[in-house]
C-alpha cells in the first residue's frame, strides 16, 4: 500500500516539474442539496401542500467532470445526477412520467491544433448573438441543450474562419432525434486590409432543423420538416467605438407554443458602445418576431418548458443582484415577439494614483414593448381556430442607478435606487394592468483588519398597484480568506388578505385564505460558508420565497420551501 | 474494496498536487478579437479572475485587488487577467463595465462561449487563479470575502 502511495505521490511530484504538452487530468464536482421541512405557515396559506412533494423530502443537483488533457489531444466525461431534482427545476415536469432519479452522461474527445480543430461528442457553440443557434449549459436553470454530434472549425491566417458542425440536442435528459446542422463564417475586413488601428468583421451563419418527432402530434401550420435559419452580421471597433449588428431570419413556417399560428420569423439585434478613459456607454437594441426556436416539437407541457430550446433569446435588460429589485423581474413577451432596448452607463472618478477613494457611477435604463400578435385561440375562449388579436404595448421600464464610495481602506458603500413598471397582466388580457415598485438599497461594507470584515445591506421596496410593500435586510461576517456567515431576513408590510391585490396574477398571493396572524410572513436565512483553496461548501437553513430565479436572463418558477440547502463546489 | 477506495483517493490527492497548465483554448480580446489563451503567458506571474456582471463578489473582488495593486508592483512582477464568463447577453455591459470601473490595468478577456472556463473547471464564480510566468496554474480559490486578496498576494510573493 505504502508503496502504491508512494508511486502516485512520486509521479505527480515528477510531473509538477514537466512542462506544458504532458497528460493531466483534472476533475470538478459540484452539488446543490436540499432538505425540505414542514412549514405550518407556507401550508396554511397554501404557498405548499403535501401532494406538491411528489418526491419526498430530499432533492440534490449534482455535476462531476473529469476531463484529460495531452497536449492538443483532450477528452472528457460528465456525469448530470439529479437525485432526485430539486424542486422549482423544468426537469422534474418533463421527467414526472419516469423515474424520480435520473442521470445524463455527456463526453466528447478533441484535438485543438493552431488552425483548426475537430471535436466528437457534445458540442457547446453558438453563432453570433446566439439568435439562431446556441447550445451551452446553465447549472443554475439545468439547462443543457448540447449537440451530439462532430465539429469542425479551421482559420486562415486570422482573416478567414470556418466552423461546420452537425448533431442532435438535448432536452433535458433525453437526446431527441431531430438532426440539427449549421455552419458559420467569419471573414476579418481588417486583417486582409493589414489594417490595425481597429477591427472590422463581416460574419454569417446558417442552422438546419429536420424534425424527425412531427409525426408524434398534430401540428398546425408547419408545412416541412426542415427548418432553415439564417444571421448576417457586421462588427466594427475603433478608437473606442463599437458598432455590432446583426440580423437573424427564420425562413419556414414553425411554431413556438402549442397554441400560436405557425409563422416564419426575423430578428434585429443592434450593439453599440463607446468609451474614453473612465467613462463608457453601452446600448442593446432588439426587435425580434417568431424566432424562438425549440429543440423538438414534445406532446404536452415539455413543448413550451425552458429546456427545449434551440437557439438563445433571453430578456436583455438588466439582471438585478439585490433581492427586492429581482423579485419580479422581467421574462420576456410571453409569445417571445418584442421590440425594446437598453442602455448602460459608467463613469469612475478618481485620482488614478489613489486607489482606495473613489466614486463608481452607473446608470442603466431599459424598455420593452411586445408586438401585435395574434394569441391560439384556445386560451381566450376555448376554440382553437380563432385567433385573438391583441396590439402592442409597452409591458417593461426599468431605469436604475448605483453610487458605489470608497472612502478609504476600511469603508465602502452602495446606493442603488430602481424603478420599475411592469404589465402585470402581459399575456391574455386586452389592456394592461401596471405595478409600478420604487427599490431603495443601501450596502456597506466594513473592513476591520486585513482579515475581519462586516457587510450590511437594507432594501426597500415600495409598491404602487401590486402586492404592497417589502423589507430586507442582510448582516454578513467574513474571516477571509476561510469563512463567511451571513443572516437575512425579507418581509411583505402589505396586508396579505387585500382583495384588490388577489385578482391580479400575483406571486405571492395564492388565494385569500391567508390569516391575519400572517400579515407580516418573514422569508429568514442563516447561512455560513467554508472555504479552502478550490473547495467551497455552503449551508443555508431559511424560508425561500415563492419567485422566479433567473440566470444569464433566463427564468424558471420556484415554488416557496423551508428547509437546508447545502452547496459544494471542489475542482483539481 | 477498502484498498481500492484508498488508492482512488490518492490519486485524486496526487492530481491536487501536480501543476496543471492553461488550457488552449480562444477567447476574445477587448477588441473582440479570438486570441489563444497561451498568448497571455509571457513569463510574468498572474492572477486570473474569472467574473461576469451580475456576480457581485467577482466586481468586489476585481476592485480590491486593484486597489491594492499599485503597492503589490512595488513588490513583485505580476498581472492580472479579468476573464468575464458574460454571454451574448451581457458581454458589451461587461466591456463597458471594464471601461467604467477603473480597471485600466488589467487584461480583459471575454469568454463568450465559455470554453476558458469549462476547460478551468469553474462551476462558480468569482473563481481565481494563480499562474506563474511559464503558465502552469499553480493555486486557485473560488469565493470572495473581503481580504482574501492577501492570500492571492502572499502565492504570488512565494513564485519569486
């Protein structure tokens, strides 16, 4: 045994000395687990109920990556184990049918030369803005719609590049049968020109879909089984100016819900930015129509779930990071057909030879309207011919600003303030209904020593037309670089039992059964985090709140629970 | 079996213990322009932090080490490579945010499609490496809390 210690100690010390183009392996695990408890008062005001913890108590996400690497030779394997899935995760819903535990294997090999490279197995890639085809992996929305398939890419002295790839994605944990194929081409405008002031690229793509699942259900209006997609771009930058544009077309009739008019689709997608010094501005704009694209046409509710989708659409406008200025955000039209924008600013002013006191300005504004549309019938009056039209109208505002102060080496604080209008009634209605949330937030952080630290965080949110008032408040204790604890608590002031506010699609009001005793429901955390070198486990006991949780502007429902989560990352 | 397991764990302890090297993979410029990975290594130690815009521990991150790198030059040779993970979505607020928060001495890079950071293994950020001049990574950390910078200064120091 000692002998075998030895080897495996004794070769790795050998191989710390090799340099770069020898083999190595490293691996990554990460784990998200949950323990739900009994919540008296969630059951009581049905923000739960027993039958909705169909797979008992327990749930756990978990990720385990190995991958080699000899020089430009690697391969890989990783390993999805829900087991079962946490709760608030599509997966369960497409998955309800089968087994509560369920797993996924991914792998693929690679070689990666100078100019080109070829890859088997799972493919993560998209073209441009990803407006018409992006495969990648989201932890936080279990999302995974990798390619299996090959992928070929070659450059010709940076001015050409070539990408071709073919393959089957993935929805969930199911490999669906539709063969989708693409290619991508990038010529550099400033690299033929020997110009090197700037860049300048013109680039263009084409995505194939045959669908092989057609003949499963009924699906009105889509006349071939081949999807064909196209984008053009351009992409300029000069002396601090950046000019990106793209266009994306859908050239044959499909569909995005059950319920929608096949069509064909388009989109615009617009970036522009500029900067000198300390100071920048970035602005999105976006008109997109019919473009979504889903995986494979699936029978029932796993058609229109987050997971099946082909290409990449989310929501542009800003993701929030404090918590009563995220808790309702924005989703996107919900027919996916909008036109909007956004714009960022940031300015920094300081002294540059004075690092620890300066002010960090950043502004940010962003609109969204849907377009007109026709709604499926089916969800206005029952019959599925009929098609509602409903015109276009503004559904999102936000315009926000953060004052970040360092005073000096100890103390650091943030204002932020946002407002923000939502059309609270986007989907079915003829005229909108408005919630207008006023979010005030003030973070500081103090640093006692090199080691000790405190942060405080107090938010408040004032709402006009929706679901009242909200509190939250954050104390966090740090000893670095080791541990953290933290404790939280949230809280609606409102009235919980008000009717005006129950008949609106309200994510906190479920019914009005909901006690007066329970006015002021606390959403409390406790939480404390170790960390060593690569390693880092959290642990989190609290009451959650009913809400939607977004990642990289896409969103998924949670449901309300109270209970332990446990949280491990490690890689080598 | 017992025999087996223990072997397993000192193999995965051994590869704790061996130095990885950056991968080669492209990632794109401030510019926008796909750059290899390995052009970034050119004998200088750095440190590099993967971040993205709504991940508020990596901006806190990124800012106290600039804070703190004017004195930590004084000291040693090094750099530091600010890998945003943003997307499609929020790349260009990424290069604005560059732009707009001081950071005009770091090396900026954007991980678009997320090869650098699924080749490093980053599952959550902010994720931080230590790698010296010939490439080979020779600490990490994941996490943030305010001080932990030392740390990342007290490797840097004993690469010398």
């Amino acid at each position: 045994m000692g002998v075998a210690l030895c080897a495996t100690f004794c070769v790795n010390e050998a191989s710390a000395q090799i340099k770069a183009g020898e083999g190595q392996v490293s691996i990554a695990l990460e784990s998200n687990s949950s323990y739900y408890m009994k919540d008296e008062v969630l059951a009581d005001i049905d923000l739960y109920k027993d039958e909705d913890r169909k797979r008992g108590n327990f749930g756990s996400n978990d990720f385990l990556k190995v991958d080699y690497t000899l020089g430009k030779f690697s391969a890989g394997v990783q390993v999805d184990a829900y087991l079962p899935a946490l709760y608030g995760y599509d997966l369960y819903d497409y998955q309800s049918r089968k087994s509560n535990m369920t797993g996924f294997l991914t792998k693929y090999v690679q070689w990666e030369d100078q100019n080109w490279g070829v890859r088997v197995g799972d493919i993560f890639d998209q073209f441009g803005n990803g407006l018409i085809f992006r495969a990648y992996e989201d932890r936080n929305l279990a999302f995974n719609n990798s390619l299996a398939g090959a992928r070929a890419h070659y450059n010709f002295n940076n001015m050409v590049s070539v990408k071709v790839l073919a393959g089957l994605p993935r929805v969930y944990d199911v490999r669906t049968k539709n063969v989708v194929w693409g290619g991508d081409l990038s010529l550099s405008i400033s690299d033929m020109a020997g110009w090197n002031d700037g860049y300048a690229s013109i680039e263009g793509s084409y995505v194939g879909r045959y669908l092989n699942d057609i003949s499963s259900i009924e699906f009105r209006g889509i006349d071939s089984k081949i999807l064909n997609l196209v984008s053009g771009r351009a992409n300029f930058e000069y002396s601090g100016f950046t000019f990106r544009g793209e266009y994306a077309a859908k050239l044959n009739n499909d569909i995005f819900a059950m319920n929608d008019e096949a069509g064909k689709g388009n989109a615009v997608y617009l970036d522009l930015g500029y900067n000198y010094k300390r100071f920048s501005v970035s602005a999105n704009f976006r008109r997109m129509r019919g473009m979504t694209t889903r995986a494979a046409l699936l029978d029932g509710a796993a058609f229109a779930s987050g997971g099946n989708l082909l290409n990449y659409v989310p929501t542009l406008v800003r993701q929030h990071t404090y918590s009563l200025a995220g808790l309702n955000p924005y989703m996107g039209a919900v027919t996916g057909d909008e036109i909007g924008g956004q714009i960022d600013v940031y300015y920094s002013l300081r002294n540059p030879k004075v690092r620890n006191k300066y002010w960090n300005f950043h502004a940010n504004f962003s609109m969204f309207n849907t377009l007109d549309h026709k709604f499926g019938g089916g969800r206005i009056d029952g019959n599925v011919d009929d098609f509602a039209k409903r015109e276009g109208r503004n559904i999102w505002l936000d315009f926000n600003v953060d004052v970040e102060r360092q005073w000096n080496k100890t103390w650091k604080t943030t204002f932020f303030y946002s407002y923000q209008r939502q059309d609270v009634d986007k989907y079915d209605m003829e005229h909108g209904h408005y919630a207008d949330a006023h979010i005030f937030v003030v973070d500081a952080t103090y640093k006692i020593n090199k080691k000790h630290s405190m942060r405080f965080e107090a938010q408040y949110l004032a709402a006009d037309n929706y679901q009242g008032d909200w509190v939250a408040a954050t104390i966090e204790y740090n000893f670095a670089p080791k541990f953290s604890f933290y404790v939280s608590d949230m809280w609606n002031c409102e009235k919980m039992n008000d009717p005006e506010n129950a008949m609106y699609d309200n994510l906190y009001f479920h019914n009005s059964t909901q006690e007066e005793s329970h006015e002021l429901l606390h959403y409390y955390q406790v939480g404390a985090s170790f960390t060593h070198n690569s390693f880092r486990a959290q642990l989190s006991y609290g009451r959650n709140r009913e809400g939607i949780v977004c990642s990289g502007g896409v969103c998924r429902k949670q449901p309300a629970y109270t209970g332990f989560n446990l949280a491990i990352t490690l890689s080598f | 079996m017992k025999k087996l397991m223990f072997l397993m764990f000192a193999l995965v302890m051994g590869f704790s213990a061996s130095a990885q090297t950056l991968p080669d993979v492209k990632i794109e410029n401030q510019e926008g322009k796909l750059i290899s990975v390995r052009e970034i290594v050119d004998g200088t130690p750095m440190i590099i932090s993967f971040w993205s815009t709504t991940c508020k521990p990596c901006i806190m991150e990124l800012n106290a080490i600039n804070n703190n790198l004017p004195d930590w030059l004084e000291e040693v040779d090094m750099k530091v490579v600010a890998v945003s993970v943003d997307d499609a979505r929020t790349v260009s607020r990424a290069r604005a945010m560059t732009q707009g928060q001081g950071w005009d001495d770091y090396t900026c890079l954007y991980d678009k499609n997320q090869d650098f950071k699924r080749a490093m293994n980053v599952s959550l950020t902010p994720h931080t490496f230590i790698v010296d001049g010939q490439g080979n990574i020779v600490y990490s950390h994941s996490g943030y809390t305010p001080g932990s910078e030392e740390e990342l200064f007290e490797k840097i120091k004993e690469l010398k």
